[in-house]
C-alpha cells in the first residue's frame, strides 16, 4: 500500500513518496491498470513476481483519502490478521534522508499521521513498512529534519529539482526491495536493504 495524498497538486509531495514507489511498480513489472474500489476509496492493481510455480501475484493499493485518514482504506482489506500478514505499507519518513530506506515491523507512528490513522483503524502496529526518506542531509549523511512547525509545509511541498536525481534512485531502489521481499520475506529483505 502506497501512502500519500491523492490528486494532482499532491502528485509530486515529499509526502506522496509511497505513491511514487507503487505507480513505479506497476510501470516496471506490467500491472494492471489502475482501477477505483469505491468502497475501500482506493486505486487497485495487480502485479505478477517470479515465474513459473514461484510466481506470485500481489495486489498494489494508493488510498484516495488524505493521508491521515489512511486508515478507513487499510481497513478494508487488512482488518484480519490474516491480511495484516500480507500488508506492506510505503511511507515517506523525514527521520531518514532523501535517498534512504528502512523496512520496519510492529513499529510505532513516530508521528506519521497516515501511520497513526493506520494503527487506530487496525487497533494493531504489526504490519510491515518499508521507510522511505525524504529529509536533506548533511556531507557526512546526517538527516536535517525541518523544525517542527514546518514539518507540515516540508512534507507536502514537492521535492526540489536538486533531489530529483537522488528521488529516481531511491524510486528504484523501493521497488527493487519490494520485489525481493514478495520472494524472499521479511528478515532476508532487512538484512539487505537496512545497511
């Protein structure tokens, strides 16, 4: 599930990054295209991993709820624990720098909205996460996180045309990890991806 908040205006946000990795997924492995459920006030499609017997066939969702209400869409599909198994939520994180990303599991909000509308709506945190950063950083790599009454206007402005190169990296990177994580699981993905 691509976290962000829909509509043209919004396409581009820092905030829309989750977004961003399942339109790319979609565009690198032929999914299908995408569809509105009204009832979960979603987009839907499906994408096809492996071959042969391995293959598996996952479905991608982007809410069409703003971000922190999230959580009305998840429910709809992971309200068991069954599918709170399968679920992967994409996020953008400004605890990380644009160009990072961390999976997580069982993990608190950390003050995401969408995370926390997530969890109330599940009355759970045992999903899986993957993280990814959109912060500046410093020469040495440590996160500039915007202060605290600009994280609102940070999170929804669009990424700078400077970060675009770094932005269509991490893109990249997301979907590469996603895919190795449908194949591999969760500990083998982390041991990889969270270096």
């Amino acid at each position: 599930m691509g976290l962000g908040n829909p509509g043209l205006e919004y396409a581009k946000s820092r905030h829309s990054v989750g977004r961003m990795v399942v339109d790319l997924l979609v565009d690198k492995l032929n999914g299908k295209e995408w569809t509105l459920n009204k009832k979960a006030k979603s987009l839907e499609s499906r994408i096809k991993i492996g071959k042969g017997k391995k293959q598996k066939e996952i479905s991608l969702v982007k809410p069409e709820t703003f971000m922190n209400k999230s959580g009305l869409a998840v429910a709809i599909y992971a309200s068991a624990p069954a599918g709170r198994k399968k679920l992967v939520v994409v996020h953008d994180d400004v605890d990380l720098p644009l160009g990072k990303i961390r999976f997580a599991f069982g993990r608190g909000s950390g003050g995401h909205r969408g995370l926390e509308s997530i969890i109330k709506s599940l009355k759970s945190k045992d999903f899986v996460r993957l993280r990814v950063g959109i912060s500046p950083s410093t020469p040495t790599g440590k996160v500039k996180k915007p202060a605290s009454d600009k994280v609102v206007d940070f999170v929804i402005g669009n990424f700078r045309s400077a970060e675009e190169k770094i932005l269509k990296k991490v893109l990249a990177e997301a979907t590469e990890a996603l895919v190795y994580l449908a194949e591999n699981g969760l500990d083998k993905t982390m041991n990889i991806y969270n270096r």
